[in-house]
C-alpha cells in the first residue's frame, strides 16, 4: 500500500526540515546552495520521475550552468536549478527500435542567497535570468522562479510577448525596466501579488519585490496553523500550473 501523498510544509518531510534550516540561517546569510537545495527538493515531490498516465513523459530536477549556443556554455558555478520534461520516442520502422529521448525545459529557478534580498539585488537576478533565457531559449515558452533565501516569484518566460516588465526601486517613483520583453506576468495563474498590472496604454506591469511570496512553513500562528499558508499553496498551484501548460518542440540537440 503507498504512502499517502504529504505536501512540502508537513513538518515530517525532508523539504519542511530544509525549509527550517534556511530560516535559521537568517536574512543576512551570503551562500545560495542552500536555496537551490531547497528548490530541488521541492520540485522532486511535485514532479514524479517515474513515467506518468498516457506516456506524458517523465521530469527530472538538475542543477547546471548556463546553456546558451554551442561553444558558449558557462565555467561559472551555477545557481539555478531546471525542471525538464523527458519523453522516449520509438523512431518508425523499419529503424531499430531504440527510443529517441526528447527534452524539453519547462521551469527554470533562478536561485540567490538570502541577503539579496533588496529591490536592486532582485532586479539583477530578474535581470540575469532573462537574459540566459533569451539565449537558451529566444523561441520556446517555459517558466521562471526566481528565489532569494525563502522568498519567491513566479514569471513565464513568452518569446511573444511585447510588453516588458518593470520592477520596482527602494524609491517607489523609480523602477528599472527588464530589457528582456519576453519574460511577463502570468495572470492566468490566480492568486498572485507580486505584479501590479497596469492597463493604461504604453504603461508597464510593475513587479514589487515587496509582495514576494515565501516559503516560511514553520512559522506558525495561534492556530497551531502556518501563517503563511496561502503562500504555501500558492506555490502548490503553480506546480500544477507548469504541469498542465503545452510546451512544444524539444531542447536544442547540443543541450545535454
């Protein structure tokens, strides 16, 4: 008989034990590999690696550099974490029947330290991210987190897309704009508040680093019940969204 299903803030769960490291390390803490520790773990209980109804495929949660063109991979260690969708594929007689494995980036986590937790500090990592996305994937939609210590946002990565984001400064009458038009808000995902949206013509959607959301599950109120409960499922929701979006076409065949 299996195991019932327990969501990450169980407090018996590797994840929530990891979470609670991460908040006892502080706002002040200078290394990241405990984020993307944290990330990997979550993403592992959401997204199965065995192969799923209807030969959906399988995922798998690596931690990797930069891949852009060939030739222009990074050295730098890296910091984010990708989700990626794997479906074996029978190639058509008469050819052997070895399968073709097919990969297919999905979420991409962005991952820093929790001291970088400042308005400039997220807009570099927004800033970052975006621009690794355009060179590994100017032409295919995916999902973007980016994390600093606990605290988290979501993003979808649009290659359609026009419309930039801003993100708010310290000074609220500032903002910086994303130069990456293709990373947007996803307002099909409900429950969000990190974006404010502005339908005024030629006005920009203005991130506020301010709302992020958190993934502080041991924190908990007079209820005996997290405080930041609607965070928690939020960040649930948005697995189930990445998990129900078509992604068409395959990783370029240099990708590993």
């Amino acid at each position: 008989m299996a195991a019932p299903f327990r969501h990450f803030w169980d407090p018996h769960t590797a994840d929530a034990m990891k979470i609670q490291g991460l908040l006892e390390l502080g706002p002040t803490y200078q290394q990241e590999d405990v984020v993307w520790q944290v990330w990997s773990r979550l993403l592992e209980r959401y997204f199965p690696a065995d192969p799923g109804p209807q030969g959906q495929g399988v995922y798998t949660v690596d931690r990797e550099p930069y891949r852009g063109p060939p030739g222009a991979v990074s050295t730098v260690r890296p910091d984010h974490v990708v989700l990626r969708l794997l479906r074996a594929v029978n190639p058509p007689p008469p050819a052997p029947q070895v399968p073709q494995i097919h990969r297919r980036d999905i979420l991409w986590v962005e991952c820093k330290a929790p001291n970088h937790d400042t308005p400039g500090q997220w807009n570099l990592l927004i800033t970052e991210a975006a621009g690794r996305l355009r060179e590994a994937h100017p032409t295919r939609n995916l999902f973007l987190i980016t994390a600093v210590g606990l605290k988290w946002m979501f993003f979808k990565w649009d290659p359609a897309n026009v419309n930039p984001l801003q993100v708010l400064a310290h000074n609220v009458n500032q903002a910086w704009t994303i130069p990456c038009q293709e990373l947007c808000f996803d307002p099909t995902l409900l429950g969000q508040r990190h974006v404010v949206q502005n339908n005024a013509t030629g006005a920009l959607d203005t991130v506020d680093t301010r709302r992020a959301y958190t993934l502080d599950c041991v924190t908990l109120g007079q209820n005996n019940m997290p405080v930041h409960g609607q965070d928690l499922i939020l960040a649930v929701n948005c697995f189930a969204h990445v998990q129900n979006t078509a992604f068409p076409g395959y990783n370029p065949a240099h990708f590993p």
